[in-house]
C-alpha cells in the first residue's frame, strides 16, 4: 500500500519558490551562452549587471565590457562555441551559485592546417536577483584540459613542447589559441594543475552566497 506525503502550504509554497529561481537562474546561464554563441549581443548584455565581474583566460572585466569585446572577437573571426552539461544551482536568498561542466571550441588554424582546440572547463557563475529580477554577478572558470583536432581527419598538427612550455598545462592549446590570434592569456586563473586556486575561488564564490563550501 503505497503512502503519499503531503507538504504543508508555507513548505510548499516555499519549494516551488525555490523551483521557480532554480529554473530562473539556470535558463539566465543558457541564454547568456547561447547568446554569445548565436550573436546575440544585446540579448547577452541584459544577461550581466552592470557592476558583474568576469574573469576568464581571455578577460578580467565588467560583464558588459564583456559582451563587447566577444563581440569585437567574433567580428575578428574567433568564434568559440560552448557545449554545455547540467546547470547545478546552489540557492542563497537573493544571491545564487550556479555551476556546469562545458567545453569551449574554438576553430583556427596552425601551420596552415584547420583545427579546432577543445578546451574542457567548469563554468561558476554569480547571480543576483535585483528588483525581481536574476542577472549574472560573478562569471569564471575552472580550467581542467584542453586538445587540438584537425577538422579534416588524417592532417598532421605539430607544435613543439617549447611553443606551449610558458603556459599552464590545464589551459596550454587554448593560450597558445589565444596568443595566435593577438589576446595575451592569463596565467593566473584557477585550474585543476594549481588546486590552490580552485579552492581560492571556491572559497570567494561560497562565500559572496554568504555559504559554506562544500566538503
């Protein structure tokens, strides 16, 4: 005999509340990424607050100055897309963490041969409900690895250790993407090869939501 619990009004009330910023805050993430993916730069500015940070291997600046410049990126031809994973959301009050496994392609060329550069990261953004409504504080990635394919199978790409050894082994092709296509990468940034600043970030992050990191 099955039994079936039934929430109280203010508990319930209270989850579907909860549901409802759950599912805000993760469709405000797919819209800024498809947005930047598709183009759509003023669909992406309203994403961001105007005092939001995001600090990538690219970038350490406002969200709007942000939209700006991967929109000066795109007329460079640099066109990153993103495959995303599942959006998990840490609720916090008015505050919200929401992080993603994702990996960023980017097509170009070396030595003549069309490639793309993989590189696989997690996502960690900030957002903030003001005046009712959920935008993006806080935007930075966790640096994991990265790989370059030809995009015609067979080819052969060849680059020396020496050409990648000043930069850092969780993000090395896509700084040696970068620095090809005129951005000086960061060096500075959290990666799985400096667990320090993992938990730096982790710890920034946790405690902006005014929370606990996990253990």
């Amino acid at each position: 005999m099955s039994s079936t619990v039934v929430l109280e009004s203010p508990a319930r009330d209270k989850a579907l509340r909860e549901a409802a910023d759950i599912v805000a805050v993760q469709q405000l993430i797919l819209r800024e990424r498809s947005s930047r993916d598709l183009g759509l730069w003023e669909q992406m500015r309203n994403c961001f607050h105007e005092d939001s940070t995001v600090r990538l291997s690219w970038i350490d600046a406002s969200g709007p100055e942000f939209v700006r410049r991967s929109q000066e990126m795109a007329e460079r031809n640099v066109k990153a897309t993103h495959r995303l994973g599942p959006i998990l959301v840490t609720l916090a009050g008015d505050r919200a963490i929401a992080q993603l496994g994702a990996i960023i392609d980017i097509p170009g060329k070396v030595r003549s041969v069309a490639v793309v550069v993989s590189t696989h990261a997690r996502f960690v953004f900030r957002a903030e409900r003001r005046s009712d409504v959920w935008r993006i504080s806080g935007f930075d990635a966790i640096y994991q690895r990265d790989e370059i394919n030809p995009v015609i199978p067979g080819q052969v790409v060849t680059i020396e250790p020496n050409e990648l050894k000043n930069f850092r082994p969780s993000y090395q092709l896509l700084s040696f993407c970068l620095m090809s296509g005129g951005y000086k990468p960061r060096m500075d940034l959290a990666g799985t090869d400096r667990p320090e600043l993992v938990d730096a970030l982790t710890r920034e992050v946790y405690s902006w939501a005014g929370l606990v990191p996990p253990r």
